[in-house]
C-alpha cells in the first residue's frame, strides 16, 4: 500500500553508489575515457517515478556511444537505451539496483546505482479534537500510516484557545518557560527515524514583557534517559507571528516506544518565562520514515 501523507514532505530517500567495474571485450584494453555514469543519487517514493540521468557517461572522441538500462535487475541491458529513462519505483522499503551499460566497438563499462526506498509516515494535528481540564489540553494526532501515535498537550499555561482569522483552536502556553511548555508524546511500534517537524507558530510581543524583543525555541526530544536538543533553535519575534516553520531533525533514531517532544523556550529579554504573553501552536506535522 503506498503512503498516505497530509503535508508536503522530502521523500527521505537514499541511493548509494554500489559498483564500478570494467570488462574488456574482443582483446582490446579498456579505454581509460569510457565511462558509464548512471547518475544519482536518486529519490523516490515507493510507486513513484524519476528520471535516471547517464549523461555524464562519455567515450573516446570518435567513438559511437551506446547506452543500454537495466531497470529491472535482470542482467539484461534491454530494459531502455539511451541517456535519460524513466524509472517506476517499486513497492519498499526494498533495494532495487539499476545499470546503465556504456559501449563502444572496443570496451563495455557498467555503473551499477542502488535505490532504497523507505516509507513515510506522519502525525498531523489541527487541535480542533483537544480537549481541556484547567490550564491542561490534550488533542490526538491522525497518522497517516500504522505503528505510529501522538498526543499533544503542555505542562501548563494552557489550555487550548479559539483564534479568529481562520486559526481556529490553538494548541496555546502562556508563562512559556522551564516549566510551561508545549509537548507531543509520540508511540511507535518499531523503530523509526524522525525526519522533519513543521507548525504554525503564533505569539505576542507586547512593550515591557519579556518576549518584547523576542526569544528562542529549541526542539528537544527524552526518549527515556533525559532530554536533548534535536534540529536548529528558532527564532521567535513579531516579524514571524503566523508563520509557518519547518525543522530539520536530521533522521534521528528512536526505537519502539514512546518519546516526548517539547518546545523550550529561553533568551527572554528579563526573567526566565513569557508571563503572561502566548506562545501557540497549529497545523502541527511530524515525518517519520521507516
């Protein structure tokens, strides 16, 4: 079954360089200038489709250049000829080998490009399921694929609120600190690697408060034995109010199980929290690929 995503998001996809050999054919040496260049490295969704690129493959000057393709891992090289072909991506995660054959009248070169295709998977909230009990909110995640779960909610100075201008409810901390601060505990069922983490961030900066002049917010994930950083800080001023951010996290590996993730904020122009300033929270995206 192919994926299903909510958001736009990089495949997560790798291809690795696998094997470079020459065969001399008919007696005559390989020339040093025959080279097959399959191009890469390649991304692609499982089911997808992408063109592979061998036009940095070349031949003596004078020589006749052929380029043959095997797509389908046959040793045969009678899938495709010539420079660039289409590939369709196969159902993964998997290795598919693809080869490009370079040949002239006098040598045979091949360049062999491995695909691993890997399947994503996401948690998207929109906050319009939370739930409140006092300064507490809680909202479930939809995922797109199985073995994987999430919860959002904060340690306090919620709960969620309802903003105008389309927002709807926010996923909202007020005294945002070391110790009010939003979190998303996320459960999976085998072991994953966490992509990328998307939201909409909204947030006051009002004459005299801490965030007057702005903050930072730094991802940090426990999956059992403390917290660490993961991602870049954020920069958090008024010019950003309503935008929607992206973080890298670098595919960072998480095994079976459950991990919290939370939004630390510091560099406040006094003190160590926001007071009574908001920091909020919508259209939340998390990537994970298998």
């Amino acid at each position: 079954m192919k994926p299903r995503t909510t958001k736009s998001v990089n495949p997560g996809v790798v291809a690795i360089l696998l094997l470079l050999f020459t065969i001399v054919s008919n007696g005559s040496p390989a020339s040093a200038s025959l080279v097959a260049d399959a191009g890469g490295p390649y991304s692609v969704l499982e089911g997808g489709s992408i063109l592979l690129d061998a036009s940095g493959s070349s031949a003596d000057p004078g020589d006749t250049l052929t380029l043959a393709w095997d797509l389908d891992n046959d040793g045969q090289f009678d899938d495709a000829t010539g420079s660039s072909v289409v590939f369709q991506g196969i159902d993964g995660p998997s290795v598919h080998p693809v080869a490009v054959r370079a040949s002239t009248q006098k040598t045979l070169f091949w360049d062999v490009e491995n695909e691993t295709h890997q399947i994503q998977k996401s948690l998207f909230w929109d906050f319009e399921n939370a739930t409140s009990a006092g300064s507490i909110s809680t909202s479930v995640g939809a995922p797109t694929g199985a073995g994987i779960s999430g919860v959002a909610s904060q340690t306090g100075g919620g709960p969620a609120e309802t903003f105008g201008g389309g927002a709807g409810k926010v996923h909202l901390t007020r005294f945002l600190g070391p110790v009010n601060y939003p979190y998303i505990d996320v459960t999976t069922t085998s072991a994953m690697r966490l992509e990328s983490i998307s939201f909409l961030h909204i947030h006051n900066h009002n004459p005299g408060f801490p965030t007057q002049f702005g903050y930072q917010v730094q991802l940090q994930i426990d999956s059992g034995s403390g917290f660490s950083n993961i991602g870049s800080p954020l920069a958090i001023n008024a010019g950003n109010s309503g935008d929607t951010s992206t973080i890298n996290l670098g595919s960072t590996l998480i095994g079976a199980g459950t991990h919290r993730i939370r939004w630390l904020a510091s560099g406040f122009s006094s003190g160590s929290n926001s007071n009574t300033e908001f920091f909020a929270i919508n259209d939340l995206n998390l990537v994970a690929s298998v």
